[in-house]
C-alpha cells in the first residue's frame, strides 16, 4: 500500500458517513399532504369565522347597536353569542396546533401571521376607538367594564394565535399599540389640561384605561 493510500484510509477511518434523508413512500406523502391541507383550511376557516364574529361583536357593543334588529346584544345575550364564537376559536387553535406542531405544516403558519396582523390591527382600531369614545366624556362604569373586558378577549384571542408560531416574537406586534397609548396619553394632557370642557371626575378611568392598555 502506498503512503496516499495509508493516508485516505486513515482520514476515512474517522470519517462517518453522512445520513442519508429517507423519502416518505408515494402514498405516505401523499397521505400526509392531503392531512395537512384538510387541516389547513379547516383550522384557518374555524379561526377566520370566530374572529370575524368576535369582532362584529365588538363593534355591536362599542356603537351600542344591534348586529341583528331581532337579535340585540345586551348582557342577558351576550354570553350566548361568546360560547359558540369561544368553542369555534378554540377548535381551530387545536386543530392548527396539531398540524403545525405535529406534522410541520408551513402554509398554516403564514395563514396564522396574517390572522395576528389582522387581529392587531383589529385592537388598534378598537383602542382608537375606545379613546373617542372616553374623550367625548359619554361612559359610565358599565361602559368602561364592557370596553376592558372587550379589550380583554381581543388580546387573549391575539396571544393565542401568536403561541400556535413557532418562532414567535411580539417586538413588531407591539409598535402600533405603543403608538396609539402615546397618542392617548397626549390625549389625556391635552383633555385635562387645556380643555375647558371636561369632566374631571372621569380622568380616573381614562387614566386607568390607558395604563391597562
């Protein structure tokens, strides 16, 4: 044996073989595609429903009107509108925790991130609305409970989506409300301050909403 041969022997001897990825047999993969796009639509069609209801609910309470002339949304029918609107949300948050988790499904997630920009965006616009609604002074503690609790649900639903992620980061997601609570905050000033119009007794909850936020 040569010195070059002696060589490449002793450099192989620690070399180990590199793993060769196994493919998935056709059927398997083409079971596997055919589970995660099922999955795919479903989850995103559950969550896309129960957050498009969530946020007509929303509106409905926040302009104090009806959703449905024959259906008002008060406090004795309230609770019969988040039950089914929870569970549909909830479904799909399983359903889609499975297949991104589970069977690596990498349409789903792009689907989810367009869901909690829209969700984000969804809270922002109600924040903006909310600070008109506390600026023109015309709420009462009810009011303001329905508004936190509002808030509440949007938040818990928006955290929710953002955990199905896998490398999830709410940097980005935070800039727009860090935004608008500055902008409230100059709102407040400015409303108890220099505006000769206004209630004092009301800067406790507006105060109280803008820390919570």
């Amino acid at each position: 044996m040569t010195n070059d041969e002696n060589n490449f022997t002793q450099a192989n001897a620690f070399h180990q073989p590199e793993p060769v990825p196994t493919q998935p047999s056709g059927k398997n993969g083409a079971e596997n595609v055919a589970v995660r796009t099922v999955m795919t639509i479903i989850s995103s069609a559950t969550l896309g429903l129960a957050l498009f209801s969530g946020a007509m609910v929303a509106i409905a309470l926040l302009a104090e009107k009806f959703v449905d002339i024959e259906n008002p949304i008060d406090r004795s029918t309230l609770i019969y509108k988040a039950v089914p609107i929870g569970i549909t949300y909830l479904i799909g948050w399983i359903i889609a925790l499975v297949s991104i988790r589970k069977l690596n499904n990498i349409v789903l997630p792009i689907l989810i991130n367009i869901y909690a920009w829209l969700t984000i965006s969804g809270i922002s616009l109600l924040y903006i609305a909310i600070i008109f609604k506390l600026y023109g002074q015309k709420h009462d503690s009810t009011s303001f409970t329905k508004y936190m609790v509002m808030m509440a649900i949007l938040f818990a639903a928006f955290i929710g989506l953002h955990l199905l992620l896998k490398d999830h980061s709410l940097l980005f997601f935070s800039i727009p409300l860090l935004v608008i609570n500055l902008g409230h905050l100059f709102t407040i000033v400015y409303h108890y301050v220099y505006s000769r119009q206004v209630i004092n007794e009301f800067l406790w909850s507006d105060s109280s909403h803008q820390t919570v936020s």
